[in-house]
C-alpha cells in the first residue's frame, strides 16, 4: 500500500479493527484504542491493574489486528529462565562450539507478544528483553538477529519500585491503569460474551501497510502550538518530578504523527496531547494530574474561564456606580453657591438661636459632560470588541474540538468530555459578561448632564486585568 492510499477508507477500517478488538469487553474501549495506536507507531504498551480485568484478553485480540500476526506469550515468575521467552539452546549448535537458541515460535519470531507479570523476570531476562523491545534484535549466539516484533503488551498487577526494573519500565511507551468494571456496567459484564477466537480479523494489517503507515507518519508535520505545548508540558512533569526520558518524548511524537496520519492528516492537532498523560505518568493519579494540567493549558479548563474579563467588567460596574452616587455642590457660572430656599428651608438654622448665618450645604448630583460620557462608552465599546472576539475563538475552539471528536479514532474520552464541558462554560459566561458590558456603557450612555460641555476627559479606567 502505498502512502497515497492512507485514504479516509483506511481510517474506516481501523476503525473496525478497533470495534472488533472491544467486542464484548466491557469498558475496554480506550484501553483497546490506545494498546492498537501503540501498536501501529511500533511500541509497546503496559496494562497495570488487579488479576481478571481482561489484560490478557485484549493483548491476545491484538495478533488478531494484523495480518502476519504471529503470538507468543507467556506468564513470568521469578523462576522463569531464557529458555521460556527465547527458546531451547540448539544441540547441534552445541556440537560446533555455537551457543545458539532455537527461536522459531518463541518471543524473538513473534509480530505480537504478551509478557504477564513481566516485572518479576530474572535481571538475566530483563537485560534480553532491552534490547529485543527497543532495537527488534535479539542476541543469538555470537551474533544479532533482527526480529520482526511489532508491540509487545506487558501487565502487571503494581507498578515496579526497584531501580532494576526502572530501564525496562521506560520500554512501555503507554502506561495504562486497568480497573474492575464499574458498578454501573457489572450487568453488561456478566451478560457480554467477549471471547474472540481463530483468524485474523477480515480488515486486518499486513506487513506493507504497517510500512507505509510509518512513511506517511514521518511526512506529518508538528504546528508551532503543539511544539510550543510540548515544551510547556516537558517543563510540568519536570516540575512534577516525573522521570521523563529523551527517548520517551522523541518515541512520543512518534505516536502522535501516527495518530495523524492514520486518520490521513497532514498535522499533528492540538486535541492529540490528550493521548500524552498515559505515556507520561507511571499510575492513575499521576495521569489525572496531567490531564488537568493539559486543559487547563490549553484554555479549557474550568481555571480558564474569562477571569480576567471579568475582572475588567467589575471594575468598569464599580466606575459606573461611583459617579452615578457622586455629588456635587452646585455653581453658577460666577462661582457662587446656587440654592433656593425651597431646597434649603431644611438646612437653614434659627438666626436668631443660631450663629446668624445661613448653613448653605446643599449638593446634587454630579453632571457629566459630553466629552466626558464620550470617553466612558468609548471604552466599554473597546471591552465588549474584546469580549466579542474572545467569544469567536471560543466558539472556533468548540467547533474544533467537535470536528476533532467525530473524526478521531484515539480521541481519550475523559479528557474530551471535560474540555468540552469547559468550553461550553466558558461561552456561557462570556455571554453573561457581554450582556454585562453593554448594561455598563447603558449605564454611562445615561449620566445625567452638564448644561454646557466643559470638554474634560476622564482619566481611562484601569485594571491590572486589562492589559494581560
């Protein structure tokens, strides 16, 4: 198949191989979706949750996805020997001085591999099994030979904590948590009947579409907001005290160029970097951390909504009410204090009783100019553009974000849900604000006026808020 044949047809089809590989697993979706990704950007993945939450079974339906899909698996111990996973020595091997395995059917001829309980090999194993998952060679007697390994999927029940596991755990690109079904789907679970024997699957990957699915993954471009979010998120987790390798970030892009170009896109998207926290983080909470982290950076979380608009609406509503309560003695154009006695009979004192002058106190309030009110709904029209075009990006956002969901095939869920929930919030509140704003220039549309425009213009309304 040739790089021009990465049709939306083809997207279709992984489509179904994705539906096939969750048939009857109950809340397995994701996890099949993203062992398959791994799986087609050539690098393995690692399943950690309790025994009997169908780890196994999603590895097995894996070979099943690829046309050549030879299997192997097995179940380490700690009393596992090489023999296992790499074959029997050759006797007549031995007869000519050659130490060298019989590997046929064993890990290094096998496409796809489950390894369960793979941290608790022997560190003879371990070492073998480096250099088999990161270069696809084996080390077979005096030589190397090459090895036709695509993924391998590995579970265990708890994430390794001694240093000798460390390299090895840094082979599994996608780290993924597997939990019991939930209460809500325990039904669905003991009526789903999810084994899947025999062939290979009628849409199944050959060898030559594997090829050129990583030729057209290597021609899918990386946009300057995604590096720019890229470098963002390597600075979080290092921050976060996240032991993220070179290797793993390069082996990253990787993974988000073939999800691009399995759906025949020329960029890696935005929405993409939902994939990273399971290929970032070691657990579950780890991972949640990162996912807030990633909607919130990218302007969809619930942190991010229109705060600092806010902010300036506040302040312009708290201008409005100052000089609608303001006060002013009133002038005439001589200086003098204007008053009549109707108006001041309450503030006028007993001559005689008093200091025998009249208490010439009275206030109205304040009059504005034209110039004046002018300047103020002038700047409220400059904030209500601002509100405005915030409102077209958020609204170009969540037309994204949707266009992005319908088409995707790795699109994680949670994450999506949320940003799409946000972003819907965020709308919603930046209407408010609107309607706010222009309540605001009403307001000062309708000070009361100055008979005679003194052409004074108010010092601007500034918030620290206003020019971030």
């Amino acid at each position: 198949m040739s790089t021009e044949s990465m049709t939306p047809d083809m997207t279709a089809r992984l489509g179904r191989i994705i539906a096939r590989l969750a048939e009857g697993l109950v809340e397995r979706d994701d996890l099949a979706r993203k062992i398959f990704l791994t799986a087609l950007a050539g690098e393995h993945s690692l399943l950690i949750g309790p025994p009997g939450t169908a780890k196994s079974a999603l590895a097995r339906r894996l070979h099943l996805a690829f046309a050549d899909g030879r299997y192997f698996e097995r179940l380490l111990t700690r009393f596992s020997v090489p023999e296992e996973l790499f074959g029997p020595l050759s006797i007549s091997a031995l007869e000519q001085d050659r130490y060298e395995r019989h590997v046929a059917g064993f890990l290094p001829d096998a496409r796809i591999a489950f390894i369960d309980e793979v941290f608790k090999a022997n560190s003879a194993i371990l070492n073998a099994l480096l250099t088999l998952l990161n270069e696809r060679e084996f080390d077979n007697g005096a030589g190397r030979i090459a090895c036709p390994l695509v993924s391998v999927v590995g579970a265990s029940n708890a994430v390794p904590d001694d240093d000798a596991a460390e390299a090895f755990f840094d082979r599994f690109l996608m780290r993924l948590a597997v939990e019991p079904v939930s209460p809500a789907r325990f039904g669905a679970l003991l009526a789903a009947q999810p084994e899947l024997h025999g062939a290979p699957f009628a849409d199944a990957l050959s060898a030559d579409e594997l090829r050129a699915l990583a030729e057209r993954a290597r021609c899918v471009g990386l946009p300057p907001t995604v590096l720019s979010s890229l470098t963002a998120l390597r600075a979080a987790v290092t921050e976060l005290s996240l032991p993220v390798s070179d290797r793993r970030w390069v082996k990253i892009v990787t993974l988000l160029k073939t999800a691009a170009a399995s759906e025949a896109r020329r960029e890696v998207s935005i929405w993409d970097l939902a994939l990273l926290p399971s290929c970032l983080a070691v657990d579950g909470p780890g991972q949640a951390v990162l996912e807030a982290w990633l909607l919130t950076h990218l302007g969809v979380g619930p942190a991010t909504s229109p705060l600092r608009l806010g902010r300036v609406v506040e302040a312009f509503e708290a201008q409005l009410a100052a000089e609608l309560k303001a006060n002013d003695l009133d002038y005439d154009a001589d200086g003098r204090l204007r008053f009549s006695a109707g108006e001041l009979a309450h503030e006028i004192g007993d001559a005689k009783g008093g200091a025998g002058a009249l208490r010439m106190t009275y206030q109205r309030k304040r009059r504005y100019g034209e110039c004046h009110v002018r300047a103020r709904t002038d700047q409220v029209d400059a904030l209500i553009e601002r509100i405005d075009r915030y409102r077209v990006e958020v609204e170009a956002r969540i037309d994204d974000l949707a266009q992005y969901a319908q088409r995707s095939l790795w699109s994680a869920p949670g994450v999506l849900t949320a940003a799409s929930r946000h972003l819907n919030e965020t709308r919603q509140a930046i209407g408010q604000l609107h309607a706010r704003a222009v309540a605001v220039r009403s307001g000062f549309a309708t000070l009361p006026r100055l008979a005679e425009d003194t052409g004074k213009v108010p010092d601007p309304i500034h918030h620290e808020a206003w020019d971030g």
